[in-house]
C-alpha cells in the first residue's frame, strides 16, 4: 500500500486542531483520546504509577482547553500535548521537593494573559458555564490556578484560601475530574457571554476605583455589595462593611492608590488583582499588589478576600573593604 490512512496520521490531527479551535467540542475530545497513551506514557515515566498520572492527566486536558489556540502547527498538536504533560510532571516533581512550583501552563510568546486568551477562545463560555457548576470550595482554587495571574502555585492558593497546601492539591484535584464530568453535561447547554462579563468586571473595577478617590466610595459599597459583607485576609475575619470602608480610606490617606492589572468574572466569584502604588515619600509604604477575590450573592458582594503579594526579597547587602 502506499500512503498512509488519514486517520492515523498528523493530517487527521490538524482537521482536529482546527475543528477544536473554532469551538467544536467533540473535536477536541477525539483529540485528547487520540494521544491519550503518548500523553499517559510521558506522565508515568516521570511520576511511575500511582495517582499523581491521573491528576496530570486532567491537567492537560484543562491545559488544552485554554491553550488549543495558541498551536501554530496543527500537525504537531501531539508533541504540543506531551509537552504539557511533561511540564505539568515536573512541576508536581518541584513540589515533591518543597520548591515553589512553576506555572505549568505553557504561555504563548506574545505575553498574553491567560484571560485574555480565554476571551479569544471559542469554548470560553462553555468552559465557564462548567466552572460555575462547582461547589465553591472546588471552584475557588480552580478559578486561582488556571484564570489568575498572580496566585497559581500550591502555596499562593493555600494562602489565598487560607488552606494547607495539601488540600489546595486535593481541591484542585476533585476539581478537575468534576469538571470533566460538567464540562461533558453542559456541552450542549446556552452559555452566558463570559467576554461581556469580564468586561463590565473591567469597568466596575475602575469605576469602582475611581469613585472611592472622590470619596464616594461608600456609595458604590451600597450599591454593590450586601450589608452583611464579611472582609477576610488569611483566612481571619476582619469585619464588616465599616471595616471595609475605614480600610479604603485609611489607604487613601496615606497616598495608596490601586490599578487594575487583570480580572477574572464569573456569575458567582470575581478576582480582581490590582497593583498597589505607594506614595512618591514612602516608596516601601504597601506590598507590590493585592487580590480581591469576591463572592456573590444574588448580584451583590457578600464576601471580599484580600491576598496582598508577597514583598519582593531585599537584595543582599555587598560588604566591601
């Protein structure tokens, strides 16, 4: 015979690729079985057998998901999956080691934000509507690991959760098979515009900003968010809406102010990771940035989380003679 059968080679793999990129769900799932093996014998290589390979498993599937879009050659979609595979192995190897785990997500070179490559994804709202189905205590490190930009490592998500590393891997872990199973169920459902949604999040966070510098930040507190809203940091509830007003003005006076860096919008959670600027005469007054990671109920804020970025290291001090 001469030639080989277009369902065994790249050729089938790139009309896949493509069927996936342009939002076909049941292309993408082909796809994923079609390498499933290759990807499963990488994974076992690093890892050896055990429960570690499935959890990377359905971290590549997440992986490819959010990052199909980013293959320039459809054909080699199979060594792109291995990589993913590898990449997430070695980072559970980093972890293993109590070395901070690397992102394991595979950024594009054009230093695109992992949400502003889910707004140019056609399966972005599908995915979401599966997020959304989570319980909350799966859907919060999910919605961390794969959507922020700042807080995605074991250990930034246990502090922002105010949970131990090991249940942040448990989490995450319940996280993925569930989505899988959602992700299967909601195929076929309408799915809210999630680009208009990170969007109008985008406004009300400068809005919201802005309102606060002219005073009025009391109003928009009103108006958004519930009157028995709890602020937390680490876990520790620090109070009320007085509290969340005082923290507001109290940072205001000392000539902080705050600039949205990156938004992450779903129907029942916000993150909003804002850079802190310290006032010209104390350059080291705040830490370089803050997450406010948002709850709602029935439209309104009922829970706000703040997660301050860690300071960076001072460099050390050259002695010289």
């Amino acid at each position: 015979m001469s030639g080989t059968p277009v369902d065994a080679g790249p050729v089938k793999d790139a009309a896949l690729t493509r069927a996936a990129q342009a939002g076909d769900v049941s292309a993408l799932a082909l796809l994923l079985e079609r390498h499933r093996p290759g990807m499963r014998a990488v994974a076992l290589s690093l890892l050896g057998p055990g429960p570690d390979v499935d959890d990377v498993m359905q971290e590549a599937a997440l992986v490819a998901l959010r990052r199909i879009v980013d293959i320039r050659d459809p054909e080699a979609v199979g060594p792109w999956l291995r990589m993913v595979v590898r990449n997430s192995c070695r980072t559970l190897l980093r972890a293993a080691r109590r070395v901070e785990p690397m992102e394991a997500v595979p950024l594009p070179s054009d230093d695109e934000t992992p949400e502003q490559v889910l707004q140019s994804h056609a399966l972005r709202d599908w995915i979401w509507e599966a997020v959304e189905s989570l319980s909350p205590a799966l859907r919060l490190p999910l919605v961390l690991r794969y959507f922020s930009t700042g807080i995605t490592s074991y250990q930034q998500i246990a502090e922002a959760c105010a949970i131990p590393v090991g249940t942040v891997r448990s989490r995450l872990s319940q996280a993925r098979s569930a989505l899988a199973q959602s992700l299967t169920t909601t195929a076929a459902t309408a799915h809210e515009d999630a680009v208009r949604r990170t969007e109008n999040s985008w406004h009300e966070a400068h809005a919201t900003l802005a309102a606060a510098e002219r005073g009025e930040f009391g109003k928009v507190v009103k108006d958004r968010y519930s009157p028995a809203v709890s602020l937390l940091t680490g876990g520790e509830r620090l109070g009320g809406v007085d509290v969340l007003l005082a923290g507001m003005d109290c940072d205001l006076s000392a000539g902080v102010r705050q600039r949205p860096l990156h938004v992450v919008a779903g129907r029942s959670l916000v993150v909003w990771e804002m850079e802190l600027i310290s006032p010209p005469d104390d350059p080291d007054h705040c830490p370089p940035g803050v997450a406010w990671i948002m709850s709602l109920d029935g439209g309104r804020f009922d829970r706000v989380s703040l997660y301050h970025a860690p300071r960076p290291e001072a460099a050390p001090t050259t002695i010289t003679a």
